[in-house]
C-alpha cells in the first residue's frame, strides 16, 4: 500500500507543468499526492519522459466514469445536436416576436383610439404582413416601451436567479437545472401564443409573464452557462477552448439560418404564429431528450463534495448572524470580487487588464443587448421591412459572423501562432490586434447604420458589423488567462452577472434614446452606439500583454518535484 502511494506521488509530479482543473480535487496535508521524507527529488530521464507521454492522453476528470459504456458516459456531442436545434427554433422567432409585439400593440393602440372617437376607422392588422398604419412614432415608442420593460423584467430576474443556478448546478448536477432553464423558456412560448391566438382575452401585457417566468428561470444566459459547464464535466482543460468554439458556431449557425427558415415558413403558411408553434415543439424535445438520453456529467461523489463544501459555508456564515452580514449574503454583486483580486500571485497589472477586459466585454454584451430590437423596429420604420426582409437581413448578418469565426479567426490564429510552442500567459500581442480589430468593425458598422439611406447599404452595414463577432471570444479567451484554473468557473460566473446587468441597462439606454428621438433624428442610437465601440477601442491600449496570476504555492510544489523550467520561471507560472 505504501509503495503504491509513493508511485503515486512520482507520477503526479512526473506529469508535464499546468494547472490543476477546478474538477480535480486539492492537495491536502493527508493526501498521497503530497510531498513527503520519502518521495525521491531527482528522478531519470527516461522515466519524466515515459510519464509525460503517458499522461498527455489522460485526464483525471473522468475517473468516475470512464469505466461506463460510451451511451451512459457524458460527452459534449449529446448536446451539440440538440443544441443546433434550440439555436434554430431561438434564432427564428426573434424576428417574428418582434413583430407580433408590435403588430399587437398596434391593433391595441388604434382600438383605444377607436374607441374614445366612434367615427375613427382603421385598416385591419395583420399579424406579420404588412401594416403601414403602424408604422408611426406614436406606435413605435409603444413598441420600444414594451421591449424596454420587458428586457427589464427577463435582465432583473435573470440576474438574481443565474447565478444561483450556477450554484446548485456544482451541487446537483447541471440536468436538472438545464431542465429548468428550457422549461422556463416553453413556458414564454405558450403565453405567447395564447396571446397571438386569443388577444381580446389575453392581451399583450400577458407576454410579460412569459418574460418573468423565462428570468425566473434563469433565461438564456442560464442556458448557455450550463451548457459551457456541461462541456467543461467532460472535457480536458486543452480542448475547452475548441468546445467552446463549437458552442458558439452552433449557436451563431441556428441564429444565422433560424431566421431565414422562420421567414419561409411564415411566407408559405400566411402564419406567423406557426413559427412559435415549431420553436415550442423543439423545446419540448429538447427537455425529453435531456431527461431520457443525456447522461449527467456531474458524478455524484462531486456532488456530494459540492454540497458538504455548501453547508460548510454555511456552518461558517451561521456563527456571525449579526444584520451586516444578512446583507452582505444578499448582494448579487459579490461574485464581481473575482474582477479584482488580491490575493498573493497578484498584482497592479493583473487587476487593471481584469477590469478592462471585462469593461469592453460588459460594453460589448451590453450594446447587443439593446441594439438588437431597435435594428429591427427601425428597419420596419425607414424601410418599410416585413418579417422576410428582415429575416434575410438576420441570416445575411448572422452568416456573416458564423464564418468570421468559424474560418476567419482560426485561419488568423493558425498563420500567426503556428510557430509558438509551450504554454501561454495572459492577454499577448495577437488577441490585442485581433480584438482592436474587431471593435473596429463594430464602430464602422454602427456608423454606416445611421448613414444608410437604402436597404442595401442598410444590409452591408449588418454584415460589416459582424466581423466584430471575433471580438467576443478573444475576449473569454484573454479573461480566462488572467486567473487560475480553479477561478475559472467563478470568472464566467461574474461575467455571467455582468451580462444580465448588460441585458438590463443597454435596453434601457437605447430604448430611451430611440423613443426621445424617433420623430426627430431615429439615427441617434446608432451614432452612440459607434461612440461607445469607439470608447471600447481605446480601452484595449491600457491592457497590458503577457500578465498573468502566479499560483505560488503549485509552483513551489512542482519546483520541489523538477518539473518546473526556465520557461515558465520566466512567465510566471
């Protein structure tokens, strides 16, 4: 038993430097992998090569079920297929959504005109075609007043809720909450259609309720949280950063074609409720395919560490119960202390590129959030668009984006990192370059917005704007760098938090602007939002390259053991 214990030990410092993962368990004074009397210093050549060869094909986070046959172990391609779905059915009813909100508010705005005045009559409207009667400012700001308080209810909530998913997800198993998450999400859908079929009984305010139940539920920045976790249960550290890019292309792939088929179906069925219909069927699939093929990636002994870890926070919290630390348990802003650390290994560098990473990404995020809706109602406005021109216009843009970052960027990477070799420390000089880049685009997309005066020019300015999509992932990237890897769950995690602030303030914001300004000057939102990319671009001068957290006490353990080089002395590893 002790020369198995003492293998062991020579094996886990035999093993090539990096970091440990956050599944692994730590090193604790009583465990077999520590350092003791007898563990030998200077080991052979021939046997630190032999190791490293070994362990670069294993991964310690699937002890607990590597031994299961392939259909009851987790893996990330359960969820790709299903995923390219969900992002199809999500993509293809953005559009119309937007629409059938405003067709609604608008048949409920002439109706209350109707009737204060009996004499007022009103063209029909129809849900989805085309109703030049609603495009006017009085109806717009209705439009972008619902869309605001909406974003509102689905941001607040959302914000408060995700997080604590993210929790309970470390304590039993992502499924269920995924479950949870999708059935909130179906939930919207039905209230929608009860509120496109049946209007006099259920008027439009009813979709608030779908929106409540959706941020209650964590909503889609839940989802895709417990997805990447998902993926990060069953995937070693060196190959997170592929899956990841495999999420996103599936997802950017149902948005970019979503919309183009919801356009076609709606054209061909003379419905535009038939597209809330499929969206809802392919939830219902997607949570009877969690409940009854995909195996939980979460084994229960993690479950059960996560939980006794959870009441040993409480046991802890319970013995100061004092009404400052009651409010301190209930601040939603706690997780953004991972933005600014201080612990040993840290530095004036490091926290500086932490908060302007995540400010450009919170700009980034937050600028989505709100331009999105007023893309569309203003295209409805200036060009008199349907829900076919704008979908082509979603498909074009979207597409657009799924080969900047499906072929553009790994093309870039390839070129000018194919010579690089051994690990890499914080932000360097090429995700800089690409990310200055990228804002560009972002800055002159926006302003050939407010420029355009024709729906082609119009349409070009969509796909330009897209190439700022590489933005986004260099940007996880370079956050990601910055802490260790057991930080890295609470790092998204915080950014998480930001994106549903982003989702509540960036509405907000644009929402305000485009009502203030619809009659006057509607370009107003897009000439900000080419000013705010502006502002992003000149933050990424203050980040510094090559700046990264030290994990003092692994390098000391690894130092002890022999395995840690010049190399990485000199990165701070």
């Amino acid at each position: 038993m002790e020369g198995d214990q003492l293998l062991e030990v020579e094996e886990e410092f035999q093993r090539p430097p990096r970091r440990r993962d956050a599944t692994e368990r730590p090193v604790h004074l009583d465990s077999p992998y520590r350092d003791s009397e007898d563990t030998p210093l200077l080991r052979d050549d021939d046997s630190r090569r032999s190791s490293v060869d070994e362990s670069a094909s294993e991964w310690a986070g699937d002890v607990d079920w590597r031994h299961l046959p392939w259909w009851r172990r987790p893996s990330v391609f359960w969820l790709l297929g299903p995923y390219i779905l969900t992002a199809l059915a999500f993509g293809g009813i953005i559009v119309p959504k937007i629409n059938l909100i405003l067709s609604l508010i608008c048949r409920e705005y002439y109706a209350d005109k109707s009737l204060k005045d009996p004499n007022f009559t009103f063209l029909p409207i129809v849900f989805g075609g085309d109703n030049p009667q609603c495009r006017t400012p009085e109806v717009q700001r209705r439009v972008t007043q619902f869309s605001l308080c909406g974003s509102l209810i689905t941001g607040i909530l959302s914000a408060i809720i995700a997080p604590k998913l993210g929790a309970l997800s470390d304590r039993y198993g992502r499924k269920p909450l995924m479950v949870l998450t999708s059935a909130g999400m179906l939930s919207g859908e039905i209230i929608t259609i009860f509120a496109a079929n049946y209007p006099e009984t259920f008027n439009v305010k009813w979709i608030f309720l779908g929106m409540a139940i959706d941020g209650l539920c964590g909503s889609f920045v839940a989802s895709m949280a417990l997805s990447h976790s998902y993926a990060t249960d069953c995937t070693p550290p060196n190959r997170r950063n592929v899956v990841f890019g495999w999420f996103h292309g599936c997802m950017f792939t149902g948005i970019a074609i979503g919309p183009a088929l919801a356009g076609k179906i709606i054209k061909e069925t003379g419905s535009i409720v038939f597209m809330f219909y499929i969206a809802l069927g392919c939830h219902v699939f997607y949570i009877v395919y969690l409940i009854l093929i995909v195996p939980e990636s979460l084994s229960m002994r993690l479950q059960h560490a996560g939980r006794a870890r959870h009441e040993e926070a409480k046991a802890t919290m319970s013995e100061s119960a004092d009404w400052i630390t009651q409010i301190r348990r209930v601040n939603i802003f706690a997780p953004l202390k991972i933005l600014y650390p201080t612990t040993p290994g840290t530095n004036k560098a490091l926290r500086r590129n932490l908060v302007l990473l995540a400010a450009i990404d919170a700009i980034i995020f937050g600028v989505a959030s709100g331009a999105g809706p007023i893309i569309i109602i203003y295209s409805n406005f200036k060009f008199a668009w349907t829900t076919w021109e704008q979908s082509i216009f979603m498909t074009v843009a979207n597409t657009c984006r799924v080969a900047c970052l499906m072929l553009v960027l790994p093309a870039l990477t390839w070129i000018f990192r194919r010579g690089e070799r051994g690990p890499m420390s914080g932000t360097d000089t090429f995700e800089l370059g690409i990310l200055r880049v990228a804002i560009a685009f972002d800055v002159l997309g926006y302003a050939m917005f407010a420029a355009a005066d024709q729906s082609a020019v119009f349409m070009a300015a969509g796909a330009l704007a897209s190439f700022g999509g590489m933005g986004s992932p260099t940007l996880q990237g370079a956050l990601t760098k910055h802490v260790r890897a057991g930080e890295i769950g609470q790092l998204l995690g915080a950014m998480g938090l930001l994106h549903s602030v982003g989702k509540i303030v960036g509405p907000i914001v644009f929402n305000g602007i485009y009502m203030a300004t619809v009659a006057s000057f509607p370009q107003m939102s897009f000439c900000i939002l080419a000013v705010l990319f502006g502002g992003a671009w000149g933050l990424t001068w203050g980040i510094r390259p090559g700046v990264a957290m030290v994990d003092e006490e692994d390098k000391v353990r690894r130092r002890e053991a022999g395995t840690v080089d010049g190399v990485e002395e000199q990165m701070g590893l």
